[in-house]
C-alpha cells in the first residue's frame, strides 16, 4: 500500500512549481524513505520522500521554511500554527522531504 501524506490544495500551485520539496508535520510521524502520494480532496500527487527527519518546533530553521515553499521561518512557523492550533515551542514535528515523481 502506498504512503498517504494529506496536503491542503493551496500547496499544489508550489508543488507543481518545483518549489515546495519539503512538507512538516505536527508529531513524530513514521514516513518509509521511498514511494508515497501527497493527497488532497482532488489530487493524488506521486513522490518519492527521500529523507525523514524529526525535531522540535522551535527548530524549524529558514532552510526548512524555503523547502516548504515559505519565504520566510515566521512564515512556515505561523502556518503551521493555523494548521496544529495545539502545536507549542517543545512539540516534536516530522520533516519530509520529497520529490516528485
């Protein structure tokens, strides 16, 4: 069975640009290197998710923020607040990075 990651539709513009390669979640998330569909209400976008890793919110960087396709940290960190309006400082988030396939 292949991979499932959910994706808000917004994103798909950023994707099929090239732009966004990297997409963060809320929590320590089991993702297998390989294979995997980002997933909307509409679309089915095949990946290849090339490396998994895991740290705290707090320490999401400027690197991880243009991966996502953000021009700026603020920007990713306040996103994401929209998206996990739990998520603190302290919370672990998983960090996938992909490309498409």
């Amino acid at each position: 069975m292949t991979q499932e990651i959910g994706l808000a539709e917004q994103f798909i513009p950023l994707i099929n640009a090239g732009v966004k390669t990297a997409t963060v979640r809320m929590g320590r998330r089991r993702y297998e290197i390989g294979p995997a569909e980002l997933v909307t209400r509409k679309t089915r976008i095949p990946i290849m998710i090339e490396h998994v890793s895991f740290r705290q919110f707090s320490e999401l960087t400027e690197q991880d923020a243009k991966l996502d396709g953000f021009a700026h940290r603020d920007e990713l960190l306040q996103t994401l607040q929209t998206f996990y309006p739990s998520i603190e400082l302290s919370s672990p988030v998983t960090i996938v990075r992909f490309i498409r396939v």
